[in-house]
C-alpha cells in the first residue's frame, strides 16, 4: 500500500527493532497510568501518527493496511470532514439544546433514512450510548423492566448495555455478572452454535418460546436486543425468518424490538441496514454509532414518534454533547461522502470481490474453516480440524502477529479468539484488498 499513496515503503517486513522499542515504552507508560487503550490486543501495539484512506502510517514512517477499522468509512484523514468539523469547531459548537442547523439537517437525514415508520431521533456520542438509550426508551415506553438479549453479544460498556452484553470474549464475568432483569437466548449461529446448518431454524421458535414463558410468568419482556447481523462471531447472517419469528414474538408479549446497528449497519454490508431488511423486518428501535461520525463522537436511536412519545411522558431525555453541532456536521458530510463517493456500492463490490478472493485461499489452506460475512464485513475462522470446528485460537494471535509484521493490523475476535473480522474502511480498493490477500497467503504459506 505505501507505493500506492506514495509514502516512504513500510519497513515492517524488514523486522526492525524500533517498533519493539517504542512499543514497550507504551505498554510501560500505559500500565504506569492505568490507561485503558482501546483495544490493546497486541503486546506490541504500532505507534500510529497519521492516516490516509485505509492505510495508517507509524511514527517510525511504516505503513500498515488498517483492515480491522469499521469507525471510519471514509478512511483515516479525510480532508472534507477535517475541514468541516473545523469550521464548525470555529463558529459554533454548544450543546445540542440550541438546534442548530446541522442538528436538525443531520436529524432529518438519518430519519428518512431509516425505514418508516421509524422518524424520531434522539443524538448521543457512542454505541453504548445508543444502545443503552434504546433499551432505556423501551422499558420507559412499555412500563416493564425485563429484556431478552441473545449469548455471546456486545451491544456496550453503559450499565444497560453492559447488562445485555452476554460475549464471554469481551468481559469474562458477563453471564456470572448479568442482572435478573436480562434473559439471554441462544446465539443464533449456525455456523457453530448449538444448531448448525438446516439445524439452525430451531433458534428462532426457541426464542420466541423463551419470550411467551416470560410472558406468561408475568415478567413479559420490554424488549429483545440483537445485532441484526451475527456480528461477533466474524459477520454470520441470521438464519433464515429468524428476526421475522423473534420480532413477532416480543410484539405480541406487548414488547418492542431494538436492533443493534452500530456495527453492521450504515453502509458496511453494502446498504443502509442490510441486516434486517434482509430479514424482511422493521424493528422498533435502531441504534446507530461508529461510523455515523467517522470517528468523530456521534452516535442515534431512531425510533417511531408513538414510542418516542411514551418515552418522553416518563422522563426528559438530554445530552450534552450528543449531536452537538460539530457532531452533527461531522455526521452530515459522512452522509455526503456516503452519498458522493459510492461507499455502500464499494463496500458491495470490493467487498464480493475480497470473499472470492479469501474462499479461493480456503481451498488451499485447511485452517481455514470458513470464509463468512457480507460487503465489507467478512470473518475468516480458523479451525484445527474441519469436522469438529476445534478453533485455532493461538494459532489465531499468532497470524495476527506475523500479520503486522508484514503491515496489516488485523486482530482476533469472537469467543474462541480463532476469527480475524475483517472491516476496512469503506474506501478501500481492490489494491489493499490484494495485499491483505497476499500477506494472509504468505503467512499461512510460511507459518507463524
Ligand atoms: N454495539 C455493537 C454491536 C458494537 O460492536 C459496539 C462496539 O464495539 C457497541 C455497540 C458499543 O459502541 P461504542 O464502543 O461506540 O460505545
């Protein structure tokens, strides 16, 4: 990728020991600081500077291939979202209490986005927000304080969000620490939950079992909670009529369905909100962050004016910083980019075009169990024996590893660690995807 945006060669393949050297001091000062890095999976994480497009750039002047970003579709250091947030940042930025402009602009936006009869939108600063806030809106609109989430998901950090994220993978103490109020269902994957292949139609009636039980125990549900696309486990669609029997169940218990798009929504499966259209539904509520703001704080719910309406009569929802006016330019010129720049399409095109290309090096490399996902939101799993799926969870770090010593920042995900999710940002080229391709072969090729 270095020659391709005309940047100094990365030296990561040289092996050179600065980055080691860097990296300890950081993890050191980290550890002195208690600060809690993002993500720090890797013992010796790159020292990034800058960014461009989907490559990001160390101080020691190595350029790495960002394929696990899904904050920025529009890549790293775009100058039309620089530029704006700055001129806002210039002029005005207060609260979103005054309404300015490009709060309602962006509000407008996002509503007709959204499907009808889904209008109504409330502004926060993250995914947990979101989520928390969505969860908040349905047991405020119901007047119940039960919610069915499914296993191994992450909706959060927020109290709310928290309590519903089951992934064992995220927080060790998650089922042991879950509050009453939280019923977890099945994790609808078919790929290796309990129920597999043509197996995996028994997750819905089971669910939609679980919700009647409630119901009829007097604790019906406000709310079921899900990604709508099988996000943790490297992009896994839902089997089939699953969110259609689900959605009806909550429903008739008199609850609500709240999907979790901050991930694999706004674009990244190559339309708005593939997930659940795909499935044939309307949820209720939607919670939308990440890539909303390109990285800029920015996160919604989106809900209809009915529900928005009860939840308003049990209290007075305001954030300070939510949907502030240089959050909401931020998230107006991200719809512009979207919208300008084909994003949804190159996520569709690009990211059909890595699957084929990735589904080709299974063929060669048996640890490979599956290729999965959608757009550019792809998982690759790795297994030990393709019969009995055994994951290949350190053999996982360890491509990662050797990964970015060849320059792609990759990391493993899911509850076995065994699943490199791929996320570029949405503007990455065929080029990058063929260098991932390369480097991936390489290592598989040479080990790790
Ligand atoms: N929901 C899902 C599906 C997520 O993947 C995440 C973050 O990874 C969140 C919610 C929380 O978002 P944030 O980290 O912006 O608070």
């Amino acid at each position: 990728p270095a020659a391709a945006i005309g940047l100094a060669p990365s030296a990561a393949a040289a092996g050179s020991g600065d980055l080691a050297h860097d990296a300890a001091d950081l993890v050191a000062r980290r550890d002195r600081t208690f600060a809690e890095v993002q993500e720090h999976y890797y013992d010796a994480p790159p020292r990034i500077e800058r960014g461009w497009r989907e490559h990001l750039v160390g101080t020691d002047g190595r350029v790495y291939l960002d394929m696990v970003n899904n904050v920025t579709p529009l890549g790293h250091g775009h100058p039309g979202l620089a530029a704006a947030v700055a001129k806002q940042l210039r002029t005005l930025n207060t609260n979103s209490r005054f309404n300015y402009g490009a709060v309602v602009e962006f509000s407008e936006r996002l509503a007709a986005m959204a499907p009808d009869p889904l209008d109504t939108v409330f502004l926060v600063n993250s995914g947990s927000e979101a989520t928390d806030l969505a969860i908040r809106v349905t047991l405020a609109a119901t007047g119940r304080r039960d919610v069915v989430s499914v296993l191994e998901a992450y909706h959060g950090w927020t109290y709310a969000s928290d309590a519903v994220s089951t992934s064992t993978a995220d927080n060790p103490n998650a089922l042991a620490s879950r509050p009453d109020w939280v019923h977890a269902v099945e994790a609808p994957n078919p790929f290796r939950g309990r129920y597999r292949g043509d197996e995996a139609a028994r997750y819905a009636p089971e669910a939609a079992e679980r919700i009647r039980e409630l119901a009829a125990s007097g604790r019906p549900p406000a709310a079921f909670i899900a990604e709508t696309f099988y996000g943790n486990a490297g992009g896994i669609p839902l089997p089939d009529g699953y969110l259609a029997e689900v959605y009806a169940a909550v429903r008739e218990a008199g609850g609500l369905a709240i999907a979790d798009e901050v991930q694999a929504g706004y674009g990244r499966l190559g339309q708005w909100f593939w997930g659940f259209q795909q499935q044939g539904v309307v949820p209720d509520v939607i919670a939308v962050a990440k890539a909303a703001g390109n990285g800029y704080p920015l996160g919604a719910v989106i809900t209809t004016r009915e529900i928005a309406a009860r939840f308003r009569t049990q209290g007075y929802f305001f954030s300070s910083t939510g949907g502030s006016p240089a959050s909401s330019i931020a998230g107006l010129t991200v719809l512009d980019a979207f919208r300008d720049d084909g994003l949804q399409r190159n996520a569709a095109d690009t990211g059909a075009y890595l699957k084929s290309r990735l589904e080709a090096l299974a063929e060669r490399h048996p640890l490979i169990g599956a290729v999965h996902g959608l757009g550019l939101y792809l998982g690759v799993e790795f297994v030990r024996d393709r019969a009995t799926l055994e994951p290949a969870t350190a053999e996982t770090a360890a491509i990662c590893d050797r990964l970015l010593e060849l320059g792609v920042i990759m990391q493993p995900t899911g509850d076995h660690q065994n699943v490199l999710k791929v996320k570029p940002p949405l503007v990455a080229t065929r080029e990058s995807a063929d260098f991932f391709v390369a480097m991936l072969d390489r290592v598989l090729t040479e080990g790790w």
